[in-house]
C-alpha cells in the first residue's frame, strides 16, 4: 500500500480534526500523485475534507456505522479487507496506525514547524527506510520550511 500525508517536526498531522498546517504546494503534490486513483480514509478525515468527494478520484470511506449518510459515488467500506489494492491511503492516524505492515511505501511532507495546542493529534512513525527526499522550500511569506520525502515501511 502507499500511504500520503503531511507532518510536523513534533510529529503532528492534525489539529482539532483539520489538517495541521496547510501548504499550496503541497495540496497540489498530494492531487498530483494521487488524481485518478484511488484514496482511502477514515470518517474523521472525510468529515474534515472542505470539498468532498475529491474529485476525479474514487473515494473510499471506512466506518463502522451502518447508519452512515450514504454519498451517491463514495464508497463507504466497514472492512479495512474491502480497500481495493493499489491505493492511496491518505488518513488520518487511527487508519495508518491499522494498516502499516512491511513494504509498504509512504509519501511524506515533512514541515519544519512545532505545533503545541491541546487538540493536536500526533502520530507515531513506524520504522522506515530513506527513499529519497526533495530539495528544501519555503512556505510564501513565512519563515518555514518543507520538504518530500519517501520510504519503505521495515
Ligand atoms: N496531515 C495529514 O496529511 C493528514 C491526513 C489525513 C488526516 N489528517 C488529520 O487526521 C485527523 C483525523 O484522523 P483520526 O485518526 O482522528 O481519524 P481517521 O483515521 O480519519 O478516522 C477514524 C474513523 O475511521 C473509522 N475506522 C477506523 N478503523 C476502522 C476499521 N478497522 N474499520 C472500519 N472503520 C474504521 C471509524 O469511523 P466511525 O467512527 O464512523 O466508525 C473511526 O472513528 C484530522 O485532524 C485530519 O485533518 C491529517
């Protein structure tokens, strides 16, 4: 599987069930490598998506509840064996924490920035391999950096 997603120095990819810190450059990266694929997310992370479904992508939901609203061309899964293979698994931790197993690769952003406020959600890392990484950018107007990277799950 590959997983895509964007985090802080202090590990953190969402604040009070949004993103922790949004970037351009980086939204476009995540459509670029994503578009006409296929992206799976948990609930929390689609009930956190401004404009939903993303479009020109098959989107894949996974809840537990049966009741969930039903969005005519969104898939809603109650299985994590229902993900189709080749994905892209984009969210948010409880997901990522189910599913990272050997091999699998992730798309990184990796924002040179501390985030300390009470609803932040951090996420921990699974043992990984360097891939490769971009060069260094900085965020228009501001004083931070980010950069790409990608590696194997060991
Ligand atoms: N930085 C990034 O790149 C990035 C990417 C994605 C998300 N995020 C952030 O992450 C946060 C959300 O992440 P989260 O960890 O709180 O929640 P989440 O992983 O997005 O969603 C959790 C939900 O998924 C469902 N679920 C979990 N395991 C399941 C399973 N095995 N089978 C079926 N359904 C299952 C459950 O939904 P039900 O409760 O409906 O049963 C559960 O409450 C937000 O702040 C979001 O902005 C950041």
């Amino acid at each position: 599987m590959r997983y895509i997603f964007s985090i802080t120095k202090n590990n953190v990819i969402g604040v009070d069930n949004k993103l922790a810190f949004k970037i351009h450059h980086d939204l476009l990266y995540f459509k670029m490598n994503t578009y006409q694929s296929t992206i799976v997310m948990g609930r929390k992370t689609w009930d956190s998506l401004p404009f939903k479904p993303l479009r020109n992508r098959e989107n894949y939901v996974l809840s537990r509840n049966k009741n969930i609203e039903k969005i005519h061309g969104v898939h809603h899964i109650d299985s994590m064996k229902k993900i189709p293979e080749k994905s892209w698994i984009i969210g948010g931790n409880e997901i990522f924490q189910q599913m990272f197993k050997s091999g699998d690769i992730l798309y990184i952003t990796h924002i040179n920035l501390i985030i300390e406020e009470s609803c932040m959600l951090k996420m921990a890392l699974p043992e990984k391999k360097f891939l490769w990484k971009s060069r260094l950018f900085l965020v228009p107007n501001k004083d931070i950096e980010y950069y790409f990277a990608c590696y194997k799950v060991l």
